[in-house]
C-alpha cells in the first residue's frame, strides 16, 4: 500500500494535466453556450481556472496521501467525498473573485456560476480520481509481475 500512494512530480503533473484538459474540453463549450459568451473568452477562463486547480490539485493531493498516510484511512466511498469536497471549497476561494473580475459580474453571480461548476466537477472529480487510482493500481501490478517474472528467469 505504501508504494501505491507513492508519486512522482511527473505522475503529478500528468495527473493534474489530464484531468484539466478532459474538464476544460467539457466547460469552455459548455460555459459559453449557458452565459451566451464567446467561446474564445469563456475558454480563457476555464484555462485561468484550469490552472489555478492543476496548481491546486497537485498540492491538495499531495497532502491528501501525506493525511492517508498519517492516519491510514482506506479510500473508499467517505473518503473520496471529503476528498472531492475539500478540493472543490479551496477553489471556490480564489475562482469566484477572478470570475467576477473576468466576466464583469458581481462575486454573488460568480459564486453562483462556481456552484454550478461545483455541481458538474464535484462527480467529476470523484469519478476521474477513482478511475485514475483504479487503472493505476492495475498498471502498478503489471509491473511489479513483470519484474518478479524477470527476476524469476534470471535467478
């Protein structure tokens, strides 16, 4: 368990890039056909957003292994709500202030359009990590077969 929550700054990142380009691909169109805006300035903002919660994302994640690693926790259904949950209240804090200020609406109108955001990447984000952790579990015991096998033919 303990080498399967360790992860690389380039697992990170790739990490981080997947699920934003994934997400910026859904919002971008979908933001600016619901606030009848330009595509080219509603992709702008999903791009600052997708920024700001890759830089999050890799930081939040890293200190949510150090806390699973702390108190041992398996990451089952609870956990990966809190999970979600928590990462989603860090961005409301710094995406409604650049919305409004982007978009030239009010921060209670910006608020309301991160809860919507919230509404879409709350499941997102549970359903991208589980996956994530599903197909890297498996790749981790293909390789660790690959090398007891290799090992194997050596001895």
């Amino acid at each position: 368990m303990t080498q399967s929550l360790q992860r690389s700054l380039g697992e990170r990142v790739g990490h981080a890039l997947a699920f934003e380009f994934i997400a910026i691909g859904i919002c971008a169109p979908a933001l600016a056909w619901l606030m009848d805006k330009p595509l080219g300035q509603m992709g702008v903002l999903t791009l600052m957003f997708a920024t700001t919660a890759m830089l999050w994302n890799m930081l939040f994640n890293y200190l949510f292994d150090q806390a699973q690693r702390r108190m041992g926790f398996h990451r089952g259904f609870k956990a990966r709500l809190c999970h979600a949950l928590l990462f989603e209240f860090g961005l409301i804090l710094v995406l409604v202030p650049l919305a409004a200020w982007w978009l030239s609406i009010s921060l209670w109108t910006a608020f309301w359009l991160d809860i919507g955001l919230i509404l879409f990447f709350l499941p997102y984000t549970m359903a991208f990590n589980w996956i994530y952790d599903l197909l890297r579990a498996r790749w981790l015991a293909r390789r660790e077969a690959a090398t007891t096998a290799q090992a194997c033919r050596g001895a």
